[in-house]
C-alpha cells in the first residue's frame, strides 16, 4: 500500500497507441480490444492501469459506452487519470482462452505505454465480474486488486487456483437471481463463496455470518486481513445490475477501493 511506483518498460519512451480500437494475435486469431489512452498523456508517468471486462453478449462498446464501469469519472472528479483496457469475448461468453488474452495485451501494453506495474487493476460486471474473478485465481503477481460487480464462481472456465492474496472487492444484490449470493449451499456456488475463499486467501478472520443488506447497500470489511491485501463485500436489495442508487454508489465504491493503492 502507497508503495512506489514500479515503471514499465514503455516508460520513457514515445508511443503510437492512442485511444482507440485495436487487433491483437492471442492463441491463434484475431481478437479486438479497445484503449483509452490519458489526455495530455506523459511517457514518464507511470499510469494506473484499468482491464475492464464486459457482460455477456456484450462489447467493448458497452463498456466503454458507461465509461469503463463509471470508473473514469470518479477518477477525474479527483484529479487522477488512468489507461483504461477493454477487450471483447469471442463470442457471448468469457472462456479459458481469455486467460492469454490478458497476458499478450498486457504484454503488448507493458512495452508501449507506460504505466505502473503494480497498479494494475481489473473490474467487469456480471460475466465480466467471473472472468475478472477467473483472472484473480492465478494472477495475483500481475493484477494488484480487483473489483466484482455482480461475479459467480460457477459458469466461468477456472484455472488451477493459486490461492495467494489479492486485494478483493465483490458486490452482489440479493435479489440477484443470476449471478446470486448463493446458488448451491453444499456445492459452494455463489458470491458468498468468493468472499469466503479470497477472505481466506487473504488471511482474514472469517466470521460466523458475512452480515449483508436486504435494503440499502451495506459494505464489510473483513477483519485482520494481510495489510497489503484487504476483502469487502458489499450487499445491497437490488437485482442483477451495475447501477444502484442516485448518485450510482457502486463505482463511488469501487473507485474508494482502488485508490487506496
């Protein structure tokens, strides 16, 4: 935590990417992604680094069209600028190949940009929010902290589980029938069960009861967490959906989670 920042090799040096779409070869074709580069953008920076990942059936479009997850205004509103990442499934569905797909654009943007190596973040809601879970089970050396919106653990194609910390946040309604927070007690299915595994991961004391809100939002702080790697929860009475409330709590939430780092 407020570490200093670790450059990437793209530090120093000029680059062609600008905000836009572009084409990367991952695991034999031709996949799409899209950059949102900083205004006024300075190679000796070393940016914070956003991979947003989109909901079922959806685009990059989609993700970039709510401003990554509402993350990029939060960001601004304070001051703070970031490259942002969002890349489109091959077909409706995030799959194990998606795995290569964050390490080749990652890989790519590590020589090109220059951004802040252990400031890389990754968000997505729904679908989104499995493969940003996926993604947490063996990427803990690149990915500093992630943010679920609406994830299972169910669904989504998982690799061998590492279990070593990350920084973790989820949110998950209760009224949320598909991706609920508990869709199988005994098979340990649902958002309760990310909470429970990354709070173990973590090192946390796991309470007896996670305590959640049928009503308005509620957050909880897992206790006696590694410093480096804190757990929340957040709980609120809504379905399945990134947008709760007015003004919308859930990127004011996500955005307070990240900058601590």
């Amino acid at each position: 935590m407020g570490n200093a920042p670790v450059p990437s090799a793209g530090c120093g040096k000029a680059t062609t990417l600008t905000t836009k779409e572009y084409t990367i070869s991952s695991s034999g074709q031709n996949r799409v992604y899209y950059v949102d580069m900083p205004s006024n953008y300075d190679m000796n920076k070393p940016y914070r680094l956003f991979y947003t990942s989109h909901w079922i059936g959806s685009r990059w479009q989609d993700v970039e069209g709510q401003d990554f997850y509402f993350l990029k205004p939060q960001m601004e509103a304070d001051g703070e600028q970031a490259i942002f990442v969002a890349p489109s499934s091959d077909g409706a569905t995030w799959q194990e190949k998606d795995h290569a797909l964050f390490d080749d654009i990652m890989a790519f943007m590590n020589e090109n940009v220059c951004y802040d190596t252990t400031r890389v973040f990754a968000t997505g809601f729904s679908f989104g929010g499995m493969i940003t879970y996926s993604l947490s089970t063996n990427h803990q050396a690149e990915i500093r902290a992630a943010v679920g919106i609406a994830p299972a653990n169910y669904n989504i194609w998982l690799p061998e589980k590492t279990h070593k910390p990350i920084a973790w946040m989820h949110m998950t309604g209760m009224s949320d029938g598909t991706c609920p927070w508990v869709n199988n007690e005994a098979q340990k299915r649902g958002a309760k069960f990310i909470a429970l595994e990354k709070a173990e991961d973590n090192g946390c004391t796991i309470p007896d009861e996670i305590p959640t809100s049928n009503g308005a939002y509620s957050c909880y702080d897992f206790q006696d967490c590694d410093p480096e790697h804190p757990t929340r929860v957040c709980t609120f009475g809504g379905g399945h959906t990134n947008i709760d409330g007015n003004p919308n709590w859930i990127p004011i939430e996500s955005w307070k989670f990240f900058k601590q780092f």
